[in-house]
DNA sequence: CTGTTAGCGCTTTCAC
DNA sequence: GTGAAAGCGCTAACAG
C-alpha cells in the first residue's frame, strides 16, 4: 500500500536533493534566483516525494493564507449559492480559496463559523450578516484584523462595506407595475418579515401604493405551502379580493402560485402574480410567472473584488490606514415581464 | 480606528494576564488542570484582548485541521449544492469546516483544488472525480496522506470508497415503468453521455428496454434548450414518433418539457416524459413530471460520515494499517409518480 | 496546579 | 547561487 503516514517536508526535500532549505524554498516558490540545474532538479525530488508545502507553516511566518470567508445562511438556497459560485470564482483569479460556511440564519451559529474563519486567519471575509442590527456581530467584525464586506444585507453602525440589491426601487417597480395594469386591491405576501431585504421590499411596496392612493394590504403569515394556501383562501373569501399579489420572496412566490393552482384561479385573469427575484422555472410554469430580477451574480463578484481591491490596499498603505467611511453598494434590479402580471411577452 | 493590525498572541496573551504560556493554551483547550481563579482571570484577559487562536500554529504541532475538503463540479447545482450542505452539518457535528472546491468538471481545475487542500493539510477529502478514469486524480489521491471518499461518481482502480445512486437500477426501474405504461417507442435522451453516471443509466434503459423485446433509441444531441428543441423536432417529424421519452439528467428533463410545451404536445397522452433526478418545480408544472429520486442529502452525509469514520480508525490503528478493500456504497433510488408518465396521484 | 522549553515546517535575513 | 540559522504561535513533555 502506497498511502503514506505523513507528508514529506521541504527539509526532507532538501536533503533528498542534497541541498539547502532556502533553495528548495526558492524553487518552490518560482525558482528565482537557483541555478537552472538545481532548479530542474529539485523539481524531480519534489515530483518524485510528492512534496506539497504546508500552508500552516508559511502561514505562521506571517504570510497570506491565500483564504477568504464567506458566511451563508445555506448553502442550498440558490440565491447564495450563486453568490458564493460568483466569489468562488473571483477567489480563483487572486490566487485564493473561498471558505464557506453556513449559520442557518442562526446568530450563535454566525458567531461560531467567524471564529472558526478567524482562527484559519483567512485574509478577508464576506457575510451575509443573520441580523443586520447583532451588536456582538457587529462589535467581532470592528476589531477583527481584516477586511469585511456584508452582502444581501448590511451591518448596521459598522464601518463595513455592503453589497445589496436595490430592494426598495426595486419593490417600487414591481407594485408600479401592478397599479400600471390597473390593479386596484393590491396585496403584499412577505414571507419572515423581520428580515433586512424583506423591510426594505415592504417599504418600497408601501411607497407605489401610497404615492397611487390606494391601501397597503400586508400578509406576513406565509411560512410554508400551508399556510400560503391558508392565507389565499381567506383572501378569496374576505370582503375584499385582491386583484393581484405581490410576494417578496422566491419560496412564497412558489408556495402562492401553487395555492392559486389548486383553487383554480385564474393567474392573471382573476388574480395577478408578480414576485421578489427570479428563479429557475418560472418562465416554464404555465402562465410564466412575471419577478424582480436581483443581480445574484454581480453581488457575489463585486463584493469579492471589493475585499481583494482592499486585501491589495491594505498591503499598500500605511498601517494607520484611517478606513474609508462604509460604502454601501446597492445594485439596480429589473423587472421581468412575462405573464403571471398580466404582461403578454413576445417570446413563449 | 478599533481595527487592529494583528491578532494578538497566546504570550501577549499569558503575558498580560501574568501567566505561562502554557496555562493559557490549557485555558483556550478547555481549561483542564487549571484553578478556577486562574481560568476565569485567563478567560477575561482573553476577551479583552479578543484573542483568536492561530489555527496555523496548531496545525503546525501536528494536530489536525479540523477541515475537511469537498470537492465538486459546480456550487451553483443543486444536486451538489444540497450534498454540500449535508457533509455540511456532517462537519458540523465533527467540530469540524468544510471547504468546498469547485471544479467545473475540468479535471486540470481538479487537481489544482486538491493540491491546494493538501496544502492546507485538510484531515480528509470528498470529491466528485471530473473523470473517473483520470490517471493523474488516481494516481494524486493514492498517494495523499489522508482519507479520502467519492460521491456521485467513482474512481476506478483505486481503493477509495465511494458513495454513489444505484443509477442502473433507477434507470431500469423508470423504463420498465413506462414499459408498464404500455409505451412502446421509448426514447432515451442522454444529455452529455460522458459521464460515469449518464453511462449507467444508459445500461439500466438498455437494459430494461431489452428484457421487454424493444428497441433502444439513444438520443445524446441534447446540450441546452435549442437542442432539446432541435432533438424533438426530429423525434416528432421522423417515421417513429416516440410515445415516451425518458430523459437521463434535470436539465434535459426540463429542455425537453419546455420543447414539448412549445410545440403543444399534449404529455403524457401523446408523449409521455420522464425524467431522472427530482428538482424543485418538478411538481408544479403542469403536467406534474413523475422523476426518479435520488437520496441526495443522504449520499451527502453518508460520505462525510465514512470520512469521518476513517479518520477516527486512523486514529485507533496501526501506521501500517491495510487499508481495506474500496468500498462501492450504492444508494436506492426511488420513483415518484406524477403526471407526466401517464399516472394519476392521489395528491394533486 | 503551574511554568520552561523544545520543536512543528517554512521563509528570510545574512553570510559565504 | 547557495546555505545556516532564527523565529512565526502553539502544544506537550517534563519539571517543580
């Protein structure tokens, strides 16, 4: 059996070689200043033993552990994992691996994986903070010694770069959209309400109904498929049908459209559908569901090339480096038409 | 400015708190052996300083990482994003972080993502090989000095375990029901046909279709929704229209509803369609499309759980421990019943 | 209970 | 061009 104990070590290397550490050294880290033949040598003993350098111990001689962060609530959702496919990608490009981790929305969790990610001392971190208002989050990412970039959601009071969509314009344009087709009674699934993007959709949404002088009507009861179709049946036997539904988020759209299926309503005869961010079938589904497209990808990647741009800044500048005010990136959204809105659009 | 320029030490640590170096190491393992005076002291001179320790240092002294890496084709898929999480929460519960690696299915990616886990001297490995047959993957994985586990797709000629779906069987399972169905042209839509896991599904359709006296027809031209598009045109137009199409991946199962879709043929009453591999909307869509299943999140946990497993023996036995014989664990799959195939399900 | 000390594998002056 | 040697931050004997 050729599975070794243990991994050779650059020492044994240089032994093998029969010369010095610092050359081996110098080779693996590409060649310079080592004579061509001892250069093509000391590959060979290297190919031959195996030999791949341990990161802990350059990492302890104080260099970049070529690592970056990413917390997630799940990494399942595909949402984020777009996200992290994006950064992933980014990573790739400066040299680095992107380590992720899940909180499952979860706090203590969150806490956990930062110190986990800290203890590897990545060289920078990406979060999707599970509360933006978390004072102990808040107060762990001031004084860690790297760079910290927030996306989907931003950290309150900190210092700390975000990169989001545009909820509100973007919750905006949706319900315009409806009030354009003239929908009168106009009502608003928000799915978990206590979330960041969620707040910010619901303000936008509140905003175009108000500015038509129509009435915000908000269901924040939608958990699961149950409860959606518990909530669409009361709709449709209270005082006041709605005309159209705007839900803020990918399940409750699904969990919605499905209700209204199996009640046999009429989308968007009877009741218009219109959802918070895309997602894979909804162009398949009969009718197609119209949404608000977030530029999943474009997060992921600019938040990442914002961390490396200040990984770079950071190895630039004076260690005094007074940090910058918090930059908030908020990234423009779009409007899907396809038919669930009412919309007839030309391609099938 | 908080924002310090670098983590502090164990001996600033032990230093400020006016103890030894090792009382403190004692304190952050535990806190074994050690008064509780001194503990508690120890402990607020750590959170004061917001002490983190260096997991190089101790990666360095030997100890384990305390990460495992998972190697996959892509994060964004939610077939092995939902593996992911799974050996995920495996982790987890190991006190240990996952680092995922995605590869594209380029096995020079491949080995670029291994090699910088090892440098990193993760404590173990799961990896979807690019291309079981791959020397250079074998070859790489032999001789590493870790665990190491396979999912979804084998490595041949090694003796790592691996985790994978009973494709053949799934796929006979789904072509002997639409055999049952009474449909006699069976058409098998591969999508890519390279790969270990189409191949064995092409066997168990083979297969099947076999044993019921009737013919094969292979379709491997579909790559996106064009194809699929362009493949049932073709289908539709040429002397044997097929009454049945049995599509080997997600993504062709759904090009393949949609081109159905376009050209208004009905499912299943014209042609009925099923697809391997379950996905989100799968029941949604109308007709509902009937799916063989895989245990996903299971093939996800049992591996982590195997490496896990290994890792503690490795502990137990001998250095000259024999490893044993690969181990193929094969996982049932399972039909759902839908609509597509023909069948009426209770639920709707 | 507590402290001293010797490395872990690597990079990096500083000599040759 | 090349090598010797000093640590990086931590753990683990081994004393006390």
């Amino acid at each position: 059996m050729a599975k070794k104990i243990t991994h050779p070590t650059l020492s044994q290397v240089a032994q093998k070689a029969g010369v010095g550490t610092t050359t081996v050294s110098r080779v693996i880290n590409g060649g310079d200043r080592v004579s061509p033949r001892t250069l093509a040598h000391v590959r060979r003993v290297i190919e031959t033993l195996g030999y791949v350098p341990n990161q802990a111990a350059r990492t302890l001689k104080g260099q970049r552990t070529k690592t970056i962060g990413l917390v997630i609530p799940s990494i399942a959702d595909p949402f984020f994992s777009s996200c992290a496919e994006a950064a992933q990608a980014v990573a790739r490009v400066n040299d680095s691996l992107l380590i992720v981790t899940v909180t499952g929305n979860d706090p203590r969790n969150e806490i956990d994986n930062l110190n986990v990610l800290i203890r590897h001392r990545v060289d920078g971190l990406i979060i999707v903070p599970a509360d933006s208002h978390n004072h102990a989050l808040r107060d762990l990412l001031n004084r860690v010694a790297m760079p910290v970039v927030a996306i989907d959601r931003p950290v309150v009071n900190s210092s700390i770069t975000s990169v989001v969509a545009d909820n509100l314009k973007g919750a905006m344009l949706a319900t315009q959209h409806l009030i354009d087709h003239g929908y009168k009674r106009i009502v608003c699934l928000t799915g978990e309400s206590t979330l960041y993007t969620i707040r910010e959709r619901m303000t936008g949404y509140r905003k175009a109904i108000e500015a038509a002088h129509l009435t915000p009507i908000f269901d924040t009861s939608v958990k699961d498929y149950r409860s959606a179709e518990y909530a669409i049946k009361n709709l449709l036997e209270g005082p006041h049908t709605p005309d159209a539904i705007f839900t803020l988020k990918n399940s409750t759209t699904i969990y919605a459209f499905e209700a209204l299926q199996k009640f046999n309503i009429a989308v968007p005869e009877s009741i218009a559908l219109l959802g918070f961010d895309d997602f894979e079938l909804a162009s398949t589904v009969r009718p197609s569901i119209s949404v608000i497209e977030q530029p999943v990808e474009e997060i992921g990647r600019r938040a990442a090339e914002i961390l490396f741009e200040q990984l770079f800044d950071e190895h630039k500048t004076a260690p005094t480096a007074s940090s910058q005010p918090a930059r908030q990136i908020k990234l423009k959204t779009r409007l899907i038409q396809r038919h669930s809105c009412g919309c007839t659009p030309p391609i099938a």
